[in-house]
C-alpha cells in the first residue's frame, strides 16, 4: 500500500517483486509521460496498454504532488477524478483513462500532482507463480494557470547537500545536470532526468562531500530545465 508520504520519480516503472520467466504473461504500458491540463481545458487522458499475451489489470489513483522539507510528498486527493479507476486490459488492447479536474481552476502558480498506475495481480498470475509481481507507473499531471510566471531556480551547494529553490510558477525538470566550477572541475550528477523543483517549492538531493569537495569558486549546475540547456549559478553554504 501506499503511505501518505511517498517519494516518486516521473514517470517511472517499478517492479516491486521478481518472478521467473511465465510462458504468458500481461505487460503493462502507460502513456504519456506527462498530463497537462491547459486553462479551461476540464480532462485529459491517459493511455493503458497491454503489449503482453495474458490479460492484466490495473489500479489508477490521484494525489497531490507537493514538496516538504526539500522531499517530494503525494497525499490522495478528489481533485481530479479517474475513470475508471480499475481496468482488465486484453493481450494488444489499450483503455484510454479520463483524468478530470474537479477542483477550481489554478490561479497564479500550476497545481501539480501526480497518478499512480498499478499493476494488480490477475487470478493467471497467482495461478502460475503464487508470486505478486506488479509494475507502477508515476504520472506528473499539472494543471495550467493563465498567470503562472516560469520556473525561476536558485541553488545552494551544502556539506551533503545540492538545494534548489523555485520562485517561479511552473514546475521545473531538471534532466541530464552537472556541477562545474569557474577552473573548469566537474561533478557529473546524472545522464537522465535528474529530479523537479515544484513552484514555490525547495528541492534537495545528497552528495557526496568528497565527490564534490574538489569544486572551487563560480559553481554553476549545468543542467536540461524543462528540455533546455541551462547554467544555473549555484552559491556555497555552511
């Protein structure tokens, strides 16, 4: 089950137990990766799939994606409804599942969430392994505010610590990112998606001391916001 309290990343599958190899089995797709909801638009959608040759079911929930203590949190939320929210889905056949916004229209800065699809365990599955084996796929879906400025990101370098901070409307992706100093050292952080800044929201990972212990002055992260190429001045702290 899934806390109050959980950490996730975008659109992410998770295979939450290992079973052997099944001569049949469902295998769970979601689609897209991303669900906007532009101003006066009420519902999207998402695309499940199955691209297996055994029936599979799926569960889809709604929260509230916020950030607390620099730590991503999902709360279950009414705001937006999904329907339906359980599905069997046939060897090579998709279901489109609504994603309706119930709440008020946001104002000033997006409302961010997230979906949760889960694969529930069929009656073949426990047949055949006696194992629950399920995926998950972690949707963003923001609703769009008309007045909502760009993300605006600050950055902070602690002992253990990389913070950003944005003060701007939008959320911010951060994807393939380094740390460069003014001499030219680099840290390299990740390739692939590296995390989000929710507006008006801080946001931190761990580093390791040492690894970044070697950069001196005019730190800057370098990074892919929201699919650009972007140098974000990043200051020392205590």
């Amino acid at each position: 089950m899934m806390g109050r309290t959980t950490q996730a990343s975008l659109c992410v599958a998770v295979a939450l137990a290992v079973s052997p190899p099944l001569s049949a089995r469902g295998q769970l797709q979601a689609g897209p990766t991303l669900v906007e909801l532009a101003p006066g638009i009420t519902a999207g959608r998402l695309i499940l799939g199955n691209t297996g040759d055994a029936p599979v079911a799926a569960q889809v929930r709604a929260f509230v994606w916020s950030q607390v203590d620099g730590e991503d949190r999902l709360t279950p939320t009414s705001d937006i409804a999904l329907s339906p929210a359980i599905v069997r889905i046939e060897p090579g056949v998709s279901q489109t599942v609504r994603v309706v916004r119930q709440a008020p229209a946001p104002t000033g800065n997006d409302k961010t969430y997230r979906v949760v699809v889960d694969e529930l365990p069929t009656k073949e599955d426990l047949e055949a392994t006696g194992l629950n084996m399920r995926m998950r796929y972690v949707v963003p879906v923001y609703l769009r505010s008309p007045d909502a400025s760009a993300p605006k990101l600050s950055c902070n370098l602690s002992p253990g610590f990389l913070v950003c901070t944005n003060t701007g409307g939008q959320a911010a992706q951060l994807g393939s990112s380094r740390l460069i100093d003014g001499k030219g050292n680099v840290a390299a952080l990740t390739r692939g998606l590296f995390g989000y800044v929710l507006p008006g929201s801080r946001r931190q990972w761990p580093l390791d001391a040492q690894y970044v212990s070697p950069l001196t002055a005019d730190l800057r992260l370098e990074t892919q916001l929201n699919g650009q190429a972007a140098a974000i001045p990043v200051t020392r702290g205590p």
